[in-house]
C-alpha cells in the first residue's frame, strides 16, 4: 500500500489507552472491491490455542440496520465456562478474524463497515485480560475465517485482502507488503493447473512459510499453495480417484497445535460433500472420509483441541470429526446455534445466539442430548455502530 493511503488511515484512527477506536474525518470513501470468492463458512468461528478455546459470533440485530454486533469470547484451558472478551473501542460490525499466536496470545483483524475503511488490528497476549493496538492494516481483510495468520515464533503477519492480494508485515504491522494476489499465483505452474479462481485462505505452515488457498477449475486438484524460491509451490492433498471429476474448493486452512487443518469442498449441487484434512507439516496430508452435503453448504467451521474439527450446515445439522475416524453426527442443534467448539471424542459446546444473549449447549460423547450449561447477557449498543 502506498505511503499517502497509511497517512489517511493514520488519521482516520484515534488511538486510547490499550485500544484503537475507528473514526473518520472526512466523507467516507468507496468500498473496497470485492474479491470474486465462492460463498463458503460464516465468520462465526471456534478457534483453539494455548489460551483455551476462542469464539466469535455475530450478535444484536439485522445488519442492514447497523444491528449487527460481532463478539469474542474465550472458554480458558483450565475451564469449562465462557466468558465475553470482545477487545473494546473499535467498531465490529463487520466481523472479526482470529489469528492464533504463540503462547496465550491472539491477533484480532476487524473488518471495515460503513465509514471504516480500513482493518484495526488488535492483539492480546493473557487470553484477552488486557488488549493493545497493532498498526491498522490499510485494507479491508477478506471476509474469510482465515484472512489473517501470525508466523510461529516471530510474530509476522499474514493477510488475505477484499481485492485477492496477500500482503505481509512485522510483527508490529508497520510496513506491510504485496507478498502474492490471486493473479500472480494463477501464473505460477501450479496455480496454472489448478485453473486457480480465487484465494480463500491464507496460513504459515509449523516452519513459517506462508500458504495460501483457494479455488480451482481444473477438477480434482486441491489449490493450496506454499511459498518457495520466489514462486509458489503445490503443497494441497492428493485426492482419491472418486473425486477426480469433482471441482474442489479449499474453504478453511489454519494452523493449530498439531500443524496444519484444512477445509476443502469437492463438487457443487446434491453432490456435494466436505472433507477435513491434516498435516503435520504443510505437505504431508491425512484426509477424512467425505461427509455428503445433500444439497446444503457449509455455514460454520470450527477447530478444536488436538486434530478436531466441526461444521455446521446450511441444513442446520452438525457433524464432528477427528483425525483417523469418520464423521459423527450430532444431535438436532439448539435453535439459534451460530457455531460450534469441538472437543475430543465428538464433545461439543453449541454457542447459540439470541440477539443480545448467547446461550451454551453442551454435548458429551454418546449423548443424545444438548444440555444448557451457560447464559451470557452481552450489552448491545442498538443503533449504535461501535
């Protein structure tokens, strides 16, 4: 991004104490384009690190009103309870992206809404007890659960853009950089045999080198990507023969404690179906067995402690699965349940929403049942867009 464009976002933020709070001086500009991407997982997400178990969902009201409110909450490692911990002073009505980093910490990206026009960047190193701002990236983040990533070790980010540019900074967001966009991958030999469409995704592999994701034209080729000698490299699963006619789109792809977890979508229409895969490495791959879609899509993914994993469908059914088993359905899920959080064995927390109160169902292995464990009563500034 050019020099001029971080001057006016520097000044369109007003920074307090520990936290950014989004403002704007002047009329407020276009939005951004968007990046051409097929519809795939909410933003509403469970994502597990050393802190315990993180969540957010979108809260409040319709959108389209400026009712839409998006909210974090963490579930600490040494707990079995929920608590809000949404960073404050920074506008959320766009949705915010969950970044892992080392230890305790988590990186937050907001994405823009109405006057915003920019993505504030805010990070948490004690399991979101206190949260201080990183320089704001001068970009609307894809509206993707994985448009944000923080390199093991040294703190780099990663994000994936509205318009299908990648770009990387420090630790401190300073300087950020065009590291790749849908089109220079596209040219590479093995974008060009993917018939690559659009980034979805963007991750470090465990050693930190960057991987991007997306879609493919070219059937039977999963398009995720590493960096390496100045190109891009193939680095997806091999697919098994049954899916070698089927288009193939890769929807999540995260790193978690175990390595690396991936989402990918193989055909369209009653066809359809989901396939988890892993990899301690960014290029080894154990895949899951394919879970049909019966004409639904996917609406939520989540990824929980050691290789779990759980999807909600348009259908509103659940599934969970863990690396080396076959998907397990769950019971019929509560009315309102924006997401799942995973556990072993096919346990599972519902985070269920209701305007301003989230609502805690749990599922234990071989229940039948959803029980109700938690009530949170958020405080949602309707009206409001902050």
């Amino acid at each position: 991004m050019s020099t001029p464009r971080r001057r006016l976002a520097a000044a369109l933020a007003v920074i307090l104490p520990g936290v950014l709070l989004a403002g704007c001086a002047s009329p407020p500009a276009p939005p951004p384009p968007a990046q051409a991407t097929p519809p795939g997982p909410a933003l509403n997400t469970s994502l597990d690190t050393t802190a315990g178990t993180w969540a957010a969902v979108v809260m409040g009201g319709s959108a389209a009103q400026d009712n839409a409110f998006w909210q974090l909450f963490i579930r600490p490692a040494d707990s079995t309870r929920w608590t809000l911990v949404t960073p404050p002073g920074t506008a959320d009505n766009g949705g915010l992206i969950l970044a892992g980093n080392s230890g305790s910490g988590l990186v937050t990206g907001f994405r823009p809404s109405q006057d915003l026009t920019f993505s504030p960047l805010i990070q948490t190193s004690n399991g979101g007890q206190a949260w201080s701002s990183l320089n704001p990236l001068d970009a609307a983040l894809a509206s993707t659960p994985d448009a944000l990533a923080v390199q093991p070790g040294t703190g780099q980010l990663l994000a994936l853009l509205a318009d299908g540019a990648a770009e990387q900074a420090p630790s401190s967001g300073t300087t950020w950089s065009t590291l790749a966009s849908q089109y220079t991958v596209a040219a590479t030999a093995p974008g060009r045999r993917c018939g690559l469409q659009a980034l979805t995704a963007a991750s470090y592999t465990p050693a930190g080198i960057p991987m991007l994701a997306g879609t493919c034209a070219r059937p039977g080729t999963a398009g995720i990507f590493t960096a390496a000698n100045q190109t891009w490299q193939a680095a997806g699963p091999a697919l098994p023969a049954a899916l070698a006619r089927q288009d193939i789109t890769v929807y999540r792809l995260t790193r978690t404690a175990q390595g690396i977890t991936a989402l990918l979508q193989a055909g369209t229409g009653a066809g359809a179906s989901l396939l988890a895969a892993w990899s301690p490495d960014g290029s080894h791959w154990t895949l899951s067995p394919p879970l049909p879609l019966h004409g639904a899509a996917p609406a939520s993914a989540s990824f929980g402690p050691g290789t779990t994993a759980a999807v909600i469908t348009t259908a509103h059914r659940g599934q969970t699965i863990e690396a080396g088993s076959t998907w397990q359905p769950l019971p019929p899920l509560p009315s309102g349940t924006a997401t799942l959080a995973p556990g072993p064995g096919g346990a599972a927390d519902a985070l269920a929403v209701d305007r301003g109160t989230l609502t805690v169902w749990q599922h234990t292995t071989g229940s039948t049942t959803w029980e109700k464990t938690q009530v949170i009563n958020v405080p949602i500034p309707y009206g409001s867009s902050s």
